[in-house]
C-alpha cells in the first residue's frame, strides 16, 4: 500500500498549475468560456486522458488545478463524462438535468434509458436557466433528446466519473479560496495590525483549510476505487463530494467573512471561486444526498 | 498509488488478528485503578512476550521492525479485537520516537527495552501550574553540579504519574535564559530523593493525573536527551508525534465508528441521527485514509511539520462528535456506566492534552497558512 501521488502525476499536475496560470488568470476566469484556451487544453492533453490511458486517480490532481484556476470550460463533462472521446467543445447533461456550457458546445451528451448519447448543439433545443456562476451558464434541454448517435459507455460510470471530478475541482476551488482570505489577512490592517493576528480570523481559516486537507485523501480514494471497478465506487464517490462539497462551502463563507465587505463585492476575484463552489457543490447531488447514499450503504 | 495491501501486509495483518483472536484477555478495570493497573501491566507482558509491544521498533529494543503501513495494520487489528488501552503510552509513542530520532545509541540501550516490556512506566512533565498552552514560560529549573542537574520546580497534569517510574520533562537549564532558548529535556527517576508526586482525582474520579514537585532532585548529566539547551526542539518533536500519527492511530476510532453503527441499527432511532451517524463514521474513514496518506508520504522520504496540529484538531474532535452522537442516540440510557460513557469522558480530554486545540489552530494558521504571529 503507498497511498501518495506519483512523482509523475504531480509533476503533470505542476505542469497544468503552470500553463493555467497563464492561460487562466482571475480576469480570464470571470470572462468566461475560450474557444482559444480550450483547443490549448486538447492540446496539453487535458480533454482526452481518459481515451489516451490515463486512469481517475492521475485526473484527480488535474482536475484539482482546474478548480485553483476556476477554469470556465466544461472539463468535467469533456473529459470524465464523454471520457475525451468525443471532438469539438464537448458537454454534457448526464446525473444532471442542467447543461452547463452548452451554447459553446458542438456536441453534447445526453442520457436516455439508461445510455448515453452523442447530439450536435443543433439538434436540441436549448432554453438558459438564470444562475449564479456567470462564467459557468447553464441551459436545459426542452427539446431533441430523441436524437443522437449511441455511445459505447456505462452511464453510470460517467456519473460517478462526473461526480469525483466535481469533488476534486472543488478541492482546488477551496484551498485558492483560503489563500486569498490568507493574503488578504496578512495584508489588511485593523487596530494597527494585520487582522491574520487575531485568533477569531486564525482559528476560522485553520478550520477551514482542516477539512480541505482532510478531504483530499477521501477523493483520491474515491478514484482509486474508481480505477479499480470496485464494488464501493458509489459510497466511495458520494464520501468524495460530500466532504469536499462540505469542506469547500466552508472555505467560501470564511474567506468571505475575512475579506468582509470587499468579499462582497465583483471588484475582489473572490466572487468567481465562490460562486463555483456553490454551483458544483449543488451539481451531480449536493453534501446531504451523498451523505444519504453512504449512510445506506453503511447502515445496511 | 496502490491502496492495495501487499501479499506480505495481508499476511501480517492475518498474524495479528489470529495472536489476538487466541490471546485476548477478558474486560479489565480502569487502567487509572490499582487492580486495573497490574492487570494492564499483565496484558503488556503478554503482548511483549510475542514481540507485538513495540512492532515497528528496531529488534534490538523489541520491537520486529514493521514498516509504518503494518504498524497501522496492526493497530487497525488490535483494536478491532476490542484490546486493552495501553499501559504505556506516553513512553511508548512519544518518549520512544524521540529517543530513537535524538537519543544516544547508550540511552536507547537503556530506556526503550524496559519501555517494550512495561517494566518502566513513563509520564510526561511538561505543564506546570503557571505554564500550560504558553509552555515556554516554564520555570522550573536544572542547575549543573559537576556531573549531575539539580532539579527544582513544580509539574503537574503528569497523566498515569501516581503509577509511572520516570518522567521526561523539559527544564530551564540556563538560569538567564528566555522562552524557548535554554531549555533541556531531563530524564527523570521518580523514586529520587526529593520527588513528590501527588494525585488528582479526574472527573471519572480516579487519579489519573498527578503533580510532582522537585526539590534538589539530582540526576546524572547523562539523562540530558539532545543537545543542553535545546530542550524546546526535541519537545516540539515529541509534540509532532503526540499531535500526529503516532499516539492516535485510527484504528482505535474506526473501532468507535463501527460502533457507533451497530448503535444505530440496534437502536433503530431517532431516524433523524442517520444523518449524524453517518457523518461520524465518515470522519473516522476520512482519518484513516488521511494517516495512511501520511504515512505513505514519511515513506517516500517526506517530512511531517506543522501539518500535526490538523491531525490532532481531526481526531479529537472527531473522537467527541462520535461519543456526543452515541449518547444522543442513548436516551436516558445516555448517563448510566458503560462503555459509551467513559469513551465520551475519555474523548473530552482530547482538545484539552497535547496541547489545547486553540493552540493547534494558532498553529495551522501561523505555519501553514502564514498568518502573522
């Protein structure tokens, strides 16, 4: 048993921190969708892993990255959901009844009796759902799921896949988060100190950086179990997204109540991590729902 | 990563359950009672006889040189088999990794073998009544005469100290000397002239903590571990492996967890605990997972620092919800003596000891996240 990453994922994981920090600064982040960054993300290898061998676990890390970077492009749909089989801008309305970027999307998957679907953009009907993460919109499909070309996957599988990507993009969501409310803390002063000295702002941030770190090791359990087929994959991924889900909506109300009112506002970056962590922590079953299907599977 | 045991875990992990499926004793009194103390003892010679006293320790000491992972493995084993509390816990997790990482190869000669066998029983004498979470304001003193230190000074919430043979304690060395700097880490015999230990009743009533004041008690310079005068970092890595993974592994709360599940489908209700309960045994596993993470890492070659505090913020108040939600689902039954009960007085201590859980977040906020002192 070794339970770390290997030297090569997180060296490919150092890789991806790189190229995002320049391809995906905080004002790319709140701007939205790039045709432009997503063939770069083809490019690097990002969409396809899955299809070119990589397995869960060494995603795991690179989905951590995207969340640091509140990349605004449907990774977890093209890469985990259709496996990166698929070409074009890929997304996805699977364990889901919403579509996020489907307006940029060539193709999107589609579930309907239990299997899944490739249709082009074209062929459905799209209507826009009001929503709080602006760099992240998402539709719903009223129209044109007839239609489609089956694809050789397990639905359920990609669920769970969806579901674990999900888990660990809000890992990463979570620790920028608590960064920002870091620096901020150390810079800001009150009372001619940093309010980083006083405990009420410490203790907070210690406590919301302790169930981040906690929830790593559960995720990348989750896609070992994943990787593996093993028969724990649903109380394993549902562990995964309840506690990062937990773990990152609490690093969000802390880093806004050490930012105060420039927290509050669309002038910090704050906002756009935020925002993803309230809409990913709601995607694919929120905390209480996972935390539901692991208590009956341990309470049998 | 491979969360698969290998051939040889699975192997060691059969041998650990099958020694305690064939040599487990009966329920023993409270470890904190003089009948239950001897039959404590008692169980650690058994254990120490077939060399599981100390497994991951060199074989020299007696120990059978396990590797972390099966160190982990046979804790999971050990208190899945519903085994006693050990005896010798403040010697054996956190004197003996401090003396195998900076004591001479003449002091672990002499103090880890006797620690194995339980011959030698060991409290800490860190806290005195002035000095508790703000330790380096400690003032009892080692003053150097010739070959000896004279010790005096005043310790105190030395655990299972009314029972213990020696002490380690950390004393200011150098009489000029401030905070952290100038302190040592003494090794102390508690039948030398000039002890007193004195003890406290704790709140299940038994005397589970004690005082020991010093009056010129004279011990040999050699029981100095590390460096004189650098007291306060050989501390702080005892303090590393208290918080860490050491002292608590998960076993013993993955033990609590599965409990607290046949709890509730014994019990049945209220419903409305499902919620808890599951999110209690998820702490346990998410600690478990988090260990053998770490553990993972001090293999690869890394290093554990600050991340301790975090642990031990973990454990302790993970060890409380899941005591606080047996209880709950108990009903009335909640205060009446068992089990349930004394693992939740036992657990209230957790924030309290190896440093208050105030100051493990100071901590994570200071040296993880860099916050300003």
């Amino acid at each position: 048993m070794r339970f770390q990453p290997t030297a090569d994922q997180q060296l490919f994981a150092r890789t991806v921190r790189e190229l995002l920090e320049k391809e995906c600064p905080p004002e790319a982040a709140r701007a939205g969708f790039s045709g432009e960054r997503w063939a770069k993300l083809r490019e690097m290898g990002m969409i396809d892993m899955l299809a070119s061998g990589m397995t869960e676990i060494d995603l795991v890390p690179i989905l951590e990255e995207a969340g640091r970077a509140a990349l605004p492009e449907p990774l977890i749909e093209a890469a985990l959901i259709a496996g990166g089989a698929l070409d074009g801008v890929v997304t996805a309305a699977v364990g889901s009844r919403f579509v996020a970027h489907a307006d940029v999307a060539d193709v999107i998957v589609i579930e309907r009796d239990g299997a899944l679907y490739s249709v082009r953009r074209e062929a459905v009907t799209l209507q826009p759902v009001e929503t709080i993460d602006a760099a992240r919109p998402v539709f719903l499909i009223t129209g044109g799921l007839e239609s489609g070309t089956v694809l050789e996957a397990d639905r359920d599988l990609a669920d769970n896949r969806a579901t674990l990507g999900a888990a660990a993009e809000l890992l990463g969501l979570a620790s920028r988060s608590i960064e920002m409310a870091a620096d901020y803390a150390k810079e800001r002063h009150q009372f001619g100190k940093p309010i980083g000295s006083f405990q009420a702002v410490k203790h907070k941030l210690a406590d919301a950086l302790l169930h981040v770190e906690f929830a790593r090791p559960v995720v990348y359990r989750a896609a070992w179990s994943l990787s593996q087929r093993d028969e724990t994959i649903e109380r394993d991924v549902s562990m995964a997204k309840a506690m990062a889900g937990d773990a990152a909506a609490g690093a969000a109300k802390a880093a806004l109540q050490t930012l105060g009112a420039i927290g509050y506002t669309q002038e910090h970056d704050l906002h756009v991590w935020m925002k993803r962590i309230w809409a990913l922590n709601a995607a694919w079953g929120n905390p209480d729902q996972h935390r539901a299907r692991v208590a009956s599977a341990v309470i049998a | 990563m491979d969360l698969a045991f290998t051939t040889q875990e699975q192997a060691f992990r059969a041998q650990c359950a099958s020694w305690f499926g064939q040599n487990l004793p009966g329920p023993l009194a409270s470890m904190d009672t003089p009948e239950g103390f001897e039959q404590h003892r008692a169980w650690e010679k058994r254990l120490h006889d077939a060399g599981w006293s100390a497994v991951n320790w060199p074989r020299a000491f007696g120990g059978r040189e396990a590797t972390l992972i099966e160190w982990l493995i046979f804790e999971e084993e050990y208190y899945r088999a519903g085994a006693p509390r050990r005896l010798n816990q403040n010697g054996l997790f956190l004197l003996a990794p401090t003396l195998l990482e900076f004591g001479t190869e003449e002091q672990k000669q002499r103090f880890l073998p006797p620690i194995a066998s339980c011959d030698e029983i060991w409290c800490q004498g860190w806290s005195e009544p002035n000095a508790g979470s703000d330790l380096a304001s400690l003032t009892s003193r080692a003053t150097r005469d010739g070959s000896e230190w004279i010790l005096n000074g005043q310790k105190t919430w030395a655990s299972r100290g009314v029972y213990a043979d020696w002490m380690f304690g950390l004393f200011r060395s150098d009489a000029s000397s401030e905070r952290h700097r100038g302190l040592s880490y003494i090794l102390v015999p508690l039948d030398a002239p000039g002890v007193t230990v004195r003890p406290i009743a704790q709140i299940d009533s038994e005397p589970g903590f004690a005082e020991v004041f010093l009056d010129d008690v004279r011990v040999p310079v050699a029981n100095t571990l590390g460096p004189e005068g650098d007291g306060w970092k050989i501390a702080m890595s005892t303090a590393g492996f208290e918080r860490g993974v050491v002292l608590r592994s998960p076993g013993r709360f993955m033990a609590t967890a599965d409990r607290l599940l046949e709890l509730f489908k014994e019990r049945g209700s209220p419903a409305a605990l499902q919620d808890d309960v599951a999110r209690a045994w998820m702490s346990a596993d998410a600690y478990r997972l988090a260990t053998f993470w770490a553990v993972s890492k001090l293999m690869d070659g890394g290093t554990i620092g600050a991340e301790a505090s975090l642990n031990k913020l973990w454990w302790s108040e993970m060890d409380l919800y899941m005591h606080e939600t047996a209880l709950r689902l108990l009903g009335d039954d909640a205060t009446l003596d068992g089990p349930w009960l004394d693992g939740f007085v036992f657990s209230l201590a957790g924030p309290i000891y190896a440093g208050t859980n105030e100051i493990q977040r100071n901590i994570v906020a200071e040296r993880v996240l860099g916050l300003p002192r």
